[in-house]
C-alpha cells in the first residue's frame, strides 16, 4: 500500500481534516525521513507497517501538519504504562504489531491518540485498555482540556484486508482465505452501520466464528 492509498482510507473512516492537510502531514514525515522518500504515482515506495503507524500518528497526534514530525518522534517511544499489547514496551512497537498481523485482531475496538499530552489507548471490546504515555506529565498538560482522536476498528479491518488481499500490500497473491475473512468482517461491519452499537456486531461475530476456508 501506498502513501495516497492510506491517506484515502484514513479519510474514508475519519474525516476530521482536510486531503491537503494529511498531505503535508505526510510530506512532514517524508522529509524528516520518517517515512520512503520516492517517485510519485504509480512508481511511489510501498509502505511497511511501521511507516503506516508513524502516519497514523502524524495524522492524529499534532494539530498542525508543522508539528507532524516532532509527534511522532515522541508518541512513538511512548512507554507502556501496565499492561502492554502485544508485549509491545512502546507506542510505535504496539501500534505497529496491529498493522503488522496477517489478519486483525477483532478484540480490538479503537485506538485512541491524545492531542493534549502524550498519551495513547488501545482499547478492547471487552473494555480492557493498553496505555502509552511519558512517565510524568508536565502540571500546565493535565490542566488543558483534554483531545482524543479515536480511529475505530472498521478502519484496521479495512486496511489489513487490503493489504493481505493481493492488491495493495506487500505480500503474496489473494487467497480464499482472504476474501472469505473480508467478507465476514464486513457483515459484521454492516450490523455496527445499522444497530450503532458495537456489541450488537460483537454477538454476531461470535455467533458466527470466522471459519477458514481450505486451499
């Protein structure tokens, strides 16, 4: 996948900015060699999962595309504050390994970035939380209102599909698998559409367990 193709879909599920600001909040990140530098268009570099979680975090983290760079530089080596996903000590590790699975993880339910001060939330459907954030922050951050910038689940589901389904990522070609897995998650993103609840989705999804299909 692609710089433009991630910025599609981040816009598709969070329209809270505008196609040019994610833009130069991209461009930030390529100039400070957070991200490939390359050709444009069809010849553009292909992003690996640690480029896609340093663009989630420039997307979401600074208010400003000037700040990009910075945020990401210090979201990043957020520590784990208890428990940590996936093992992950820091921020950048943890949010990488969800971009990195061969299928999502549907006990995530969103993934919450503090504008306000460093700190970051992995949240899971049965409520359980993974926090990141610098051991103390300054007294004038806790005092300011506080800015979460939420990016649900229907947007990794999205994008790690893609990438696994032979079109858009750096793996191998589409299998039944892939399209059988796509296809479940997306009913089951429909029933959240329709009921606006999560578990609504949830029961469904465990009512009716992915089941693989065989090669």
């Amino acid at each position: 996948m692609k710089s433009n193709e991630f910025l599609d879909r981040f816009g598709k599920y969070n329209a809270t900015f505008s196609r040019s600001d994610a833009e130069q909040r991209a461009m930030s990140l390529r100039d400070a060699l957070l991200t490939p530098r390359g050709p444009r268009g069809p010849q553009a570099p292909h992003l690996e999962p640690v480029h896609m979680t340093r663009l989630h975090i420039g997307l979401t983290a600074p208010d400003t595309a000037a700040k990009a760079a910075d945020a990401v530089i210090e979201y990043a080596k957020m520590r784990a504050i208890g428990k940590k996903y996936a093992g992950a000590d820091d921020f950048e590790t943890a949010l990488t390994a969800i971009y990195s699975a061969n299928y999502p993880d549907e006990n995530i339910l969103e993934v919450s970035i503090c504008r306000s001060w460093p700190e970051a939330n992995i949240i899971m459907t049965d409520g359980t939380q993974f926090k990141y954030s610098t051991p103390e922050l300054p007294a004038y951050e806790k005092q300011q209102c506080r800015l979460d910038f939420k990016v649900g689940w229907h947007f990794f589901h999205d994008i790690i599909s893609a990438l696994h389904s032979g079109g858009a990522g750096w793996t191998g070609e589409a299998t039944g698998k892939n399209k059988a897995y796509d296809q479940w998650i997306k009913k089951a993103a429909k029933i959240h559409a329709q009921t606006g609840e999560w578990a609504a989705a949830e029961k469904w999804m465990k009512k009716n367990p992915f089941k693989p299909v065989k090669k």
